[in-house]
C-alpha cells in the first residue's frame, strides 16, 4: 500500500501491459542449492509437509542470508504460511533438513525459534487485548525485567527506531498500526536475527507503511535478515533484496523483485498469465442510493460514533470509502445494511424510498445487496454446506423457498451456478463453507449476492488477504455490476483496489466522512493523508458530491 | 448482653454459609481464568464433601479428612480435563455432566454413612487476637477451612496479578491461539487451573459435611456449586470481589432463616429462593455494563482449543 506513488504507475501497466518488459530472471532452485553458505543464515532443503489431503510444502529448497530482506510470495494455498510456521517451529516437517548459521537444526517450537532468535509478526496480530503493552510484551520476551524496568527497556528500544509505544495503555485502545509496533518492539527485545513479517502493511496507511520500511532497511543494516510475505508486489519491488515465489506447495522460481516487473511476479505466482479488470466507459445516472446526516453514538469504548455522514451513489457508478480499519466502517456498513436503525427514517434511501428505520429483509426487498468484511461468521456460517448458505440472503430473490418449506433441488442448481459463474474452487457444494479459502469463500459471497441483480451493492474490504488471481476476479464482478447499472460502494483501506475500482472517494477517519473527491484529482499521498485524519486541501469533486 | 450474642451468632453463621461459597468460587475463578467453564463445580463439591466426611471418619483425623475432600475434588476435576483439553468435548455439557455423575456417585460411596456422627472441625483460636470482643471470636477463633478461604481469596489475587505465571495463566484464557503461538503450553496451563479449581470446590465440599453441618447427608450442597459459578460472573473475575460476593450470597441464605425463625408471613418457599433471585437479579445488572464485564471476562472462556489450526 505504500508503493501507491509508483502504485499509480503500476497501475497503468496493469491495463496496459508494457510490451518492452524485462524478461523474468530466474535461477534454477538446483544451482541455488550448489550456492556456498557462507553468509547464510537460514537455510532449508527438502522441506516437505503434508496435511491430510495437500501437500503443503513440497521439498522446498530456501536460503536466506544476514542483513538480507527476503520476500516470499505466492497466492493462496501456495504454501507460504506452511513454511514460515515451519520456521517458527509451530509445525515440525515430514523431510528435510534446516541449517541455522550453517549447522544443521531442529526448531521444535515457537519459544525454541525464538531463543534461537527469530521473531515474527503475526498477520493476525497475537495480541492480548485486555492487557497492557508492558504486560503483552512481558509474556513474549525471556527478560528477567519487570515492571518499571521492563516498562524503561520498551520505551528506549522503540524510541531507537522510532516507534513510539506508551508500555501503560491497553492493547484494545490501540490503533492497528500501534498494534503491529507492539509485535514488533516484542520482537526487537530479543534481538533477533531472523524477523519474519506476515504481511504486515495490509492493515496501514501508506505513511505507516513507509515508516515500517524504515524500520525494517535500518534493521537489515544491522545485520538482522527479513523474511517478507506480502501480496503487494510494489512493495516487494521497493523493499526486498531477493524473491523467492511458491505455487502449489513447490518453488517456482528465485528472482530480484527489482528486476521484474510487477505484472510478470502476479504470473509466476499464479501460473497463468493475468487479466487486468477492465472497466468500459460507464454510463452514471441518477441518485439511487442516499444517506443523509447519519448518525450513531458510540456504545462502548471499544466503538466509534459517527458523525453526520452524507453521500450519494448513482446507478454505474462505483463510490470508495477509504480509511484505516476501526475508523467507524463497521459501524457504517452496520448502519447501512439495516443492521443498527438511523434515528431517521430520512437517513438512508434506495431509489428515493426512505428505508433507515426499516431492517435487513426490507432494504434487501429495495435492491440492496452487502457483504461484510468478516467473511466467516458474518458473510457466511461456517459450519453450514454452501447449499445451505444460499438460503441465508438469497431465498426471497432465488424463490428458495414456498409455505416455510426449503427448495433444496433449486438452492443447489443456484450453488452451482454461483461456484461456476464466479470460479469458485471447492470439493462439492455440500461442504461446509469454512473448508473454503478466503478467496473462494469471498468469490462465492459476491456470486451469491450479485447474481441476485441488486440495485444498490455494499462490498467492505472485498479483497482483504487475498491473492492477485481472486483479487482481479472479484474486482471485475463488481466493475461488471455497476457497468450493468448498479451503484457500487466499497469500504477498503487498500488504496490500489479504490484507485482500480471507484468513480470517487470518500476518507473515513474517526468516525467522519470527508467530502469525495474523483479519483482523477487524487493522488495516493494526499488520501493517505486524509486516512491520517490531515486537513488536505483538494479540489473538491463538486460535480458528483451531492 | 443478650443482644450482642446475637448479632454474634447471626455473624458466626453467615462467616459458615460464606466460606464454602467462597473456596468454590475461588477455585471456579482461576479455571475460568485461563479459559476453561467447568459447570460441575456441584459435583466436585458433592465429591469432595462425601470423601472428606468418608476420609475423617475412617481416619479420626480431620487433617486426612480434609485432604481427601480435596483429592475428591481435582480427581473429578481431572476427568472432566480429560474429556475438555485432552478429548475436546463440549465443556458446558461435559460440565453438566460432571454435576450430574457426581450426585450420583456421591450419593453411592454416601450410603453406609448416612446419619452417622462425626466431631466438628476443631476451633484454632488465635492468641490475643481472638479475645477482642466481639470481632476476637468472629475472625480470630475459627476452624482451619474459613482461615483458608479468606487466605486462598488473597493469594489467588496475589498470584494473577503480580506474578509471571499468574499473568501466563491470564493470557491463556484471554487468546490461546496467542498464547501458543508465543510458545505457552496452553493445555498443560489450563489443566493446572482446572485441578486447583477441583480442590478448592472439594475443600468447599469438606467444609460442608466436617463443619457446616458435621454429617453427610445426600445432595447437602443443596445448590452452592452454581451458587459459586454465579459469584464468579458477579465478581467480574476478581478476587477480592468474590469475597464480597461470598459473604453477601452467604448472608441472603442466612437472612432467609432468620426471616422464617421469626414468622415473617412470606412462604417458606419464596425464602429460599432468595438467594437464586438475587443471583439472577446481580447478573442483569451487571451485564448492563457490557464493557466492564468484557473487559475482565477471560475471552476465550468456554471455547475449545485446537493446537493446530
């Protein structure tokens, strides 16, 4: 997210394909192993795991050296956090061997990799979150300090590399990036010499984000290797020395990320060549869906009020709402999915009907169609068939149902037909819903919801941790939605998939809505600001805004 | 005179209607601690009363007696460890039934015992301090178990609070992905807690059947397990709070007998239910405040852990 500036760039090249590009340099992964290790710090061969069904690792050779940023890549499933677990001695492989410092090693367990000194930052943070910083990171270090002392020690560490942390507040009032710089100040008191970063820049803004890079250059300066894992191929570009990208379990390729473009790692990672999402010239017309001084006080601490939140969305058209998560978008997309009620039934509107004192099923009735961001759990019930999911949002407008007794034979033709039109890989239809990845289970949640012709469409981080392959897919359905006449919202705080997708962007920051701007008069930087809550002077969108 | 011995006596019982309240709780409190709801706290209570009052009489020692309360206790709390941590059963039901089998099974060793006479845990009365009037032989002159109580009630605060493992403990309930991915022995943790708890409900159990009323009769925990299990959700998972909790459910029983000794024209019936309706009355109040409860309630209570996911 940090690369928006040459994201921008990368952009262009996505849509049109740079024919003079440089060829793929890659290394065959047999010359890698005849390669001296004499400043090697880790390196595996022949690591294979295997899961009931899968092989996750299938002998994957690996070398990473000191002081090197090492990015690993791959889609999905590829194998990425199979390794890395193997790493951190979470999972103990079937074969192969690991050489630390060039002796030959057995990491039996989390606390054993980190004696040895490797640190990681978990993708989903490992936080506690009804303690405190000091108490979060006394839990993970082996330091025999306590209390004040340990509270000093945090302190002078994350002032030498600039991050700043308070060791006395609870984890749970923390932003997401104030969480990440815990995580990391837990590792950098070991003093590591292998940090592993589980794509750490998904949930920052790009200011974040560049401060973390300097981190980590200044960290790998000191002689301290990075393992990267990242989908953001910019990023990778920008900030790592060497690549290594899996797909199915296997090593497909080393290479200098500097070296390729972006275009070519998206398709050494999938394995076929990539189709851009392509938005044909669109056709706005009027305001079909409205909000109007929407309002909600906080409940807890723990939520955000908002504040007064206006816009329109026409039919064709695709509006982003940008910011940093926790910023009030769950509330919001609460709020506008009939979730939580306005106060005023004036609040929200579906083609000019008045519907924010009305629920769920009313506002579905009016054309409306969302999907949350917490895809299991919210989106879909896990430990239901997909079959049955089907049911959840779509037995009205599929006709599943007829005097309270369920359609099976129709809601299975619509699962199928969902998992063919939106390429949705799965093992049968009858299976539960959590055996699916996060792509699929995503691509099936938009199939379920837009072969439902809604007239308003609500998607919220619709590609969060997902890979380059569903990413583009998912991108071009809801392209394909508003060209067909639908107004598309999408809450994201990745600025790439807003600059990709939307006709105008609106910043979330505490809990306000700024006024949108067209994509066109924005820049990366200037959003980033506005996600960091800065006053920005723009040239405010004035012909879609109201 | 007359008056003060009273007020005396009604303090004496309600300190005896408090204590097994409040050693169940205490024990119940660190196993929800670190993640783990063990509803059979009526059981292992159940368990731990008829073994002590099995273990005293054969012995002629209160001391064995209230050890195998104890061991009573953490054997029945080890069983539904088994079936919880090691076998991943669902821990409200294995709970359930761990009540259930322990009414049972306590009833079958009860039987030869029934009605029979056993001497009261002796006093231990401090010196000096128990001659102070009035509080001396309230606080001072007690038996062993009520010392106990108050004591584990300060040490298990001490203990979650200000030490390592204490703060371990708590991290193990709070997110046991987290705590194993930093390398804690999260089952091997909760066992521990869940065995301390199986003790301290079988001390509760002892208190019961060697002191509170020194005989074993069936079912005599006439419901202080869930009781204890409230106390704990009324406590919001503090200590110190327990015992308030302890003494103030431990007065409502007393009160509702005094209330019947003096002909107070309410049924008997109503009387007793007090202390549930008090019960159910605190537990809406207090989730009110969602926040504040969330805040101290462990997040990972009652969820199975699966190591390797």
């Amino acid at each position: 997210m940090w690369s928006c500036l040459t994201g921008l760039a990368s952009l262009e090249n996505w849509i049109q394909p740079d024919p003079e590009s440089v060829p793929v340099r890659t290394r065959d992964p047999n010359e890698f192993i005849a390669m001296p290790a004499s400043n090697s710090l880790l390196s595996m061969r022949g690591i294979t795991k295997a899961f009931p069904g899968v092989v996750a690792n299938d002998s994957i050779d690996f070398e990473i050296a000191e002081g090197n940023i090492h990015a690993l890549l791959g889609e999905n499933g590829a194998g990425k956090s199979t390794l890395v677990k193997i790493i951190y001695g979470y999972y103990s492989a079937d074969a192969g061997t690991i050489y630390w410092q060039g002796e030959p090693a057995k990491i039996s367990s989390p606390a054993h990799a980190r004696q040895m000194g490797i640190g990681m930052v978990f993708q989903h943070f490992s936080l506690f979150e009804a303690m405190t910083v000091r108490e979060n990171i006394e839990l993970a270090v082996t330091s025999r300090k306590k209390g004040v002392e340990l509270s000093d020690e945090i302190r002078s560490v994350s002032d030498a590399y600039g991050l700043e942390l308070d060791p006395d507040r609870d984890v749970f009032s923390l932003s997401v990036g104030e969480r990440q710089r815990v995580e990391i100040v837990r590792c950098l008191l070991q003093s590591p010499k292998l940090l592993i970063m589980d794509e750490p820049t998904s949930v920052l803004t790009p200011q974040e984000a560049d401060k973390l890079f300097t981190v980590l250059r200044r960290l790998a300066d000191q002689g301290c290797a990075v393992l990267y894992i990242s989908h953001k191929l910019e990023e990778i570009r920008v900030l790592c020395h060497h690549a290594t990208i899996l797909r199915q379990g296997k090593v497909v390729t080393q290479c200098d990320p500097t070296q390729v473009d972006t275009k070519e790692l998206a398709e050494l990672m999938i394995g076929r060549s990539l189709k851009p999402p392509t938005a044909k010239a669109k056709k706005t017309g009027q305001v079909v869906f409205s909000v109007r001084n929407l309002c909600r006080a906080a409940e807890s601490e723990r939520n955000i009020s908002l504040k007064d939140i206006s816009f329109d969305v026409r039919t064709g058209e695709v509006f982003g709402i940008a910011g940093v998560a926790g910023n009030g978008q769950t509330e919001l997309l609460g709020m506008l999915s009939g979730e939580v009620l306005a106060d005023q039934d004036s609040a929200v509107s579906i083609d000019n009907v008045d519907c924010g004192r009305a629920g769920v099923q009313a506002r579905r009735d009016l054309g409306l169609a969302s999907v949350p961001e917490e895809r299991l759990g919210h989106g879909v019930v896990g430990n239901m068939s997909l079959t049955e999911n089907v049911f959840l949002s779509g037995h009205e407008k599929y006709g599943l149902s007829k005097n309270l007794l369920m359609h099976f034979s129709n809601a299975r033709s619509y699962s199928q037909k969902i998992c063919d039109e939106f390429d949705v890989r799965h093992s049968g239809i009858h299976v539960d819903a959590s055996s699916l990845s996060g792509g699929n289970l995503q691509k099936f949640l938009m199939g379920r919801e837009i072969l439902q012709y809604p007239a308003v469409m609500i998607a919220s981080q619709p590609t969060w941790g997902i890979d380059a392959g569903s990413q583009a897919a998912i991108h071009q359905s809801l392209l394909d939605l508003a060209e067909n006449g639908a107004a598309v919202i999408v809450i994201s705080q990745d600025l790439d998939e807003l600059m990709a997708l939307c006709d105008r962007i609106s910043v979330m920051f505490a809990g306000q809505l700024s006024e949108s701007y067209s994509v066109s008069s924005l820049t990366a930087q200037s959003i980033g600001l506005l996600m960091g809550g800065a006053q920005v002077e723009l040239n405010q969108d004035v012909g879609n805004a109201n | 005179m007359e008056a003060i011995t009273t007020v005396e006596l009604i303090m004496l019982t309600v300190v005896s209607a408090a204590t097994p309240l409040l050693l169940a709780a205490t024990g119940e409190l660190v196993a929800e601690k670190s993640g783990v709801l063990n509803l059979g706290v009526e059981g292992m209570m159940l368990i731990g009363a008829v073994c002590a009052f099995v273990g005293a009489l054969t012995s002629g020692s209160w001391m064995l007696g209230i050890i195998a309360g104890a061991v009573g206790g953490v054997l029945m709390s080890m069983l539904f460890g088994l079936l919880t941590l090691i076998f991943l059963a669902n821990q409200v039901a294995s709970g359930l039934a761990l009540t259930l089998f322990g009414i049972g099974l306590s009833s079958l060793i009860g039987i030869p015992f029934i009605g029979l006479p056993i001497e009261k845990l002796p006093t231990l009365s401090l010196p000096f301090l128990s001659d102070i009037p009035l509080l001396g032989p309230l606080l001072f002159s007690q038996d062993v178990l009520i010392y106990l109580s108050v004591i584990m009630a300060f040490a298990v605060h001490w203990f979650l609070n200000h030490t390592k493992p204490g703060l371990v403990l708590r991290a193990v309930g709070e997110s046991h992905d987290a705590a194993h991915s930093i390398g804690y022995a999260v089952v091997k943790i909760r066992f521990l807690a869940v065995m301390f708890g199986g003790a301290m409900a079988g001390l509760g159990g002892a208190f019961l059947s060697l002191s509170y009323t020194p005989m074993w009769v069936e079912h005599m925990t006439a419901g202080r397990g869930w009781i204890a299990l409230a106390i704990v959700v009324f406590a919001t998972w503090k200590p110190g709070r327990v015992i308030i909790g302890a003494y103030l459910f431990g007065s409502v029983t007393i009160l509702q007998l005094h209330l019947q000794g003096i002909g107070v024209q309410i049924p008997a019936q109503i009387l007793s239910m007090l202390p549930y309706l008090v019960t159910i009355l605190v537990l809406v109040l207090i989730s009110r405040h969602s926040t504040r409860v969330k805040l101290n309630a462990p997040a990972c209570i009652g969820q199975i852990f699966h190591p390797n996911t």
